[in-house]
C-alpha cells in the first residue's frame, strides 16, 4: 500500500469539525481514523456530525486505544440506528457470556473444547455481512480484546471504486441482475460445490445497489457468499462471477487493518467487503462484534 497521498491527507467532510476531534485517512483506497473520541461518554451532536460525515466518505473508520464494555459499544451503535438482532436462535449459539442477546464474540478461544463465539479460526475470504438475509447488515462494529502477535489482519475493500472502475460492457451485463447470496460457509471459505437452499439461509439481491445515503453505486457480489448470477445457466453465471471477484479483489481497492488491543471499526457493508487474513491456532484472538440494521437492496 503506497504511503498517504497529499490528496488523502486533507479532509473533504461537510460538518464543522468539533474541537479536539480529527479525521486522519487511512489509506488511499478508504478507511480514516478519528482522533480525539472517547466512546466511554456522550457524544455530542457536533462530534457526531463529523463522524458520521466521516464514514460517509471514508467507509471504515477506526478509533483507537477504546476502553470499552459491552454496554459502551452497544450504546455508540444505536446512534447509527437500532441493533440488528442474530438469525440464529440463543440455544444454537456459541455466545452464553453476553448481555446484550445481540452481541456476537468473534473468537477461536475455547472452553471445554467449545469455542466461546463464533467465526473462530484461520482466513475468511472477502464478504459483506448477512448478504444472504432480506435486509442485510448496514454497518458492523467490531471492537479489539484481544488479538495474535501475527495474522488475523482484516482487509476492507470498497465497493464503490471496484463498481466505477469496471468496463462498460461488464457494467451494462450487471446493472439489472440480480446474484443468489447463501450462508454456506466454515469458518473460512465456501462449502460444497452446490448451495444447499434447504438448509441454509439465502436471498437474492442486486449485483449493483445503490446506497441510500450517497446516491452512489457500489457491486454487491463476493466470493464467500455470492453463488450464481439470476437467469444466467451455470457455466456463463460462474465465469461471469470469477471475473467480477477477480476484478473486485485488486490491491488498489483495499485498506490492510493491523489490530490493537483497543481498536473500535466501523464499517459499512452497503459499500465494502471485508476478509481475514490466517492466523496460528496457537494464539487467542477475541473481539466483540454489533450490527445496526439495514435496508433491502435496491
Ligand atoms: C465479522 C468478520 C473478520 C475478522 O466479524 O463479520 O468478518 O477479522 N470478522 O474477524
Ligand atoms: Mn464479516
């Protein structure tokens, strides 16, 4: 990743900044870093305006050196709207030490054999969270406990870029059609060959959406969920969806997040993927994880 351009280096946000709070860009492709917040006290409507314009722009934005409990985190969230809850019922989850019945613990420790949260262990290919619900997640906030000495990084890709940057013909083939997205994956990678829609959830969505808030487009395929293209037969729907991921998945789109203990990100699954690097099942990795609710497609 090329260092911070004189371009990024200048904030183009609307809101008049609120004292002692600064917007830092994190890498030409997206992402910014806001300074000068606590997340343990109120946010006035001032500091909230900047950080809101803030993830407009930016997509992704990361505070730092966040001392925050499970309330604190979920407090912060609802200001962007109210808690997306979990699809899956409280007796089928890992999570029995939460308060909040929606937080999820992104973690490969285990008690007793039994891992504590969910999405535990290794690398996870590029996705947007809950593409395969009627309204999928609008933006997921994941806070660092704790975290290996090496991988386990998170990458953040932007959607909107790899839309623009796309041929016309390629564009003009997508901007109608609509992708089949399934929750059919371990904790890294799709499974099987063929989605089984009996017996996981799925939903069809647009290829292109546009996003509420920006009026912009941005694809809404990736390769952990995405499984075949509406209308199209399975070889066309395959090679047209290997050249979209293909496309999607360039260096230049994508923001490379190293964790600390103590990182809050937000990010914005209407108009980013995100990916997890692999990590040593040696080492313990936990974060806590909320999702506000989102809108269906359009
Ligand atoms: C998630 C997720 C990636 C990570 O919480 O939705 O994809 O780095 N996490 O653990
Ligand atoms: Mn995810």
């Amino acid at each position: 990743m090329s260092s911070v351009s004189s371009s990024t280096s200048v904030s183009r946000l609307s809101a008049a900044p609120a004292r002692g709070v600064e917007v830092r860009p994190l890498s030409p492709a997206l992402g910014a870093e806001i300074h000068g917040v606590d997340l343990t006290r109120p946010i006035d409507d001032a500091t909230f305006a900047v950080i809101a314009d803030a993830w407009r722009e930016y997509l992704v934005i990361l505070f730092r050196d966040q001392v925050l409990s499970e309330d604190d985190q979920v407090r912060f969230a609802q200001r962007f709207g109210a808690l997306q809850g979990r699809p899956r019922p409280a007796s089928m989850r890992a999570e029995t030490a939460v308060k909040h019945p929606e937080i999820m613990l992104v973690s490969n420790i285990r008690e007793n054999g039994k891992p504590i949260g969910s999405l535990p262990d290794g690398e996870m290919q590029f996705h947007s969270d809950m593409c395969y619900i009627e309204k999928p997640a609008k933006g997921t906030f994941l806070y660092a406990i704790e975290i290996p000495s090496i991988g386990g990084d998170t990458h953040f890709l932007n959607m909107y870029d790899a839309y623009d940057s796309l041929p016309a013909d390629v564009k003009a083939k997508i901007n109608d059609r609509k992708a089949v997205n399934v929750f059919q994956y371990g904790s890294t990678s799709r499974e099987g060959n063929n989605p089984n829609f009996d017996e996981h959830p799925h939903y069809t969505h647009p290829m292109v959406r546009t996003h509420p808030d920006s009026g912009r487009k941005a694809l809404f395929v990736n390769r952990l969920m995405t499984w075949s293209v509406e209308g199209m037969d399975e070889a066309e729907s395959a090679a047209l969806l290997d050249r979209l991921f293909d496309h999607i998945e360039q260096p230049k789109f994508i923001y490379e997040h190293k964790w600390r203990v103590g990182d809050l990100l937000l990010w914005d699954n209407r108009c980013t993927l995100h990916a997890r690097t692999d990590f040593s099942d040696k080492e313990r990795r936990l974060l806590r994880r909320c999702v506000i609710q989102g809108d269906k497609p359009y």
